[in-house]
C-alpha cells in the first residue's frame, strides 16, 4: 500500500490567536505530544468539516512549536 501524503502542519496565526488544523482522526495524539513537550495548548476543538483547531497561548513560541510539528509523526 502506497503511504498518504500528508500536508504539513503549521501554526496559523489570526491577530493574537495562534492555533493549528488538524485532521480530526489526529488532533487528540498531537495536543498530547504538544502537552509532552509543555507547550500550553487548549484540547481539540472540532469545525465539523474533517478538521480541528488545538488553540495555543498567545504568547508561544511559534517558531519552536513549528520545529515540533515537524518532527511529529
């Protein structure tokens, strides 16, 4: 069978709102491997289109929560 490919992850920032969208099906393991590396991060909330949206604290590190997201599986 052929691996998905998948799109990145990144971090969308909508004036002091930083948040991700995250296929539904993943959005749980990635706000608890987010909250592994303590990075403040609110649970998944869905959008009912097949993606949800894991808030972070306004004041994050955006360019290492990136380099995380990265390195997730």
């Amino acid at each position: 069978m052929a691996k998905q490919k998948t799109r990145a992850l990144t971090i969308q920032i909508d004036g002091k709102r930083r948040y991700i969208s995250v296929p539904a099906g993943r959005a749980n393991d990635l706000h608890t491997y987010l909250r592994s590396k303590n990075v403040r991060s609110s649970p998944p909330e869905p959008a009912y289109s097949g993606v949800d949206y894991i808030e972070l604290a306004a004041d994050i590190d955006v360019d290492r929560v990136q380099a995380l997201l990265q390195d997730w599986f």
